[in-house]
C-alpha cells in the first residue's frame, strides 16, 4: 500500500502549481506528505474535514478551502482524507 500512496502523491505533485500534498486516515494518522505539507499537520486537517461536515450532514463530504497569502489548503475526505497545497495565483 505504500508504493500506492507515494505514486499516488507523486501524481499530485506533478500538477502544476502544486506545492504539497497529504493523505490522513480516519484517525488523523499520516499516510504519506510531500512537498511544503508537514506530517504533523495531518490530526488537524482530519479534524477540520470532521467539523465542517458537520455544518450540513445531509450533503455529502464538503471541500474546504484554506487561504493564505501566497498559498491554498484544500481538504477533502472521501474515505481518506487529503490535503492539496497550491501556490496561490498558479
């Protein structure tokens, strides 16, 4: 399962405008990061997808998007939980 999260991973990377990426299990237990996406952020990301599921739990999984001022976080969970980083304005 390992050389399927890194291909995985590496496919994502090779979007342009793509900084970092990040995959979670359920638990908020690392799968795999690259780029500018730290590990240790995975618990934190899981737990913002769980609490913004829960503003409409008649919708399926919503996408958060995360801004800063020269990059976007965008988290979605479908079974996994992942995290692209994109540089802003790419």
């Amino acid at each position: 399962m390992e050389h399927q999260v890194d291909s995985l991973l590496d496919k994502i990377m090779d979007v342009p405008g793509n900084v970092g990426c990040l995959l979670a299990n359920n638990q908020g237990l690392c799968l795999g990061a690259k780029g500018t996406a730290s590990e240790h952020s995975a618990g934190i990301i899981v737990a913002i997808s769980d609490l913004a599921s829960k503003l409409d739990p008649t919708s399926s999984s919503p996408v958060i998007s995360l801004e800063s001022n020269d990059k976007i976080c965008m988290i979605h969970k479908h079974g996994i939980t992942g995290a692209i980083y994109k540089q802003k304005g790419t």
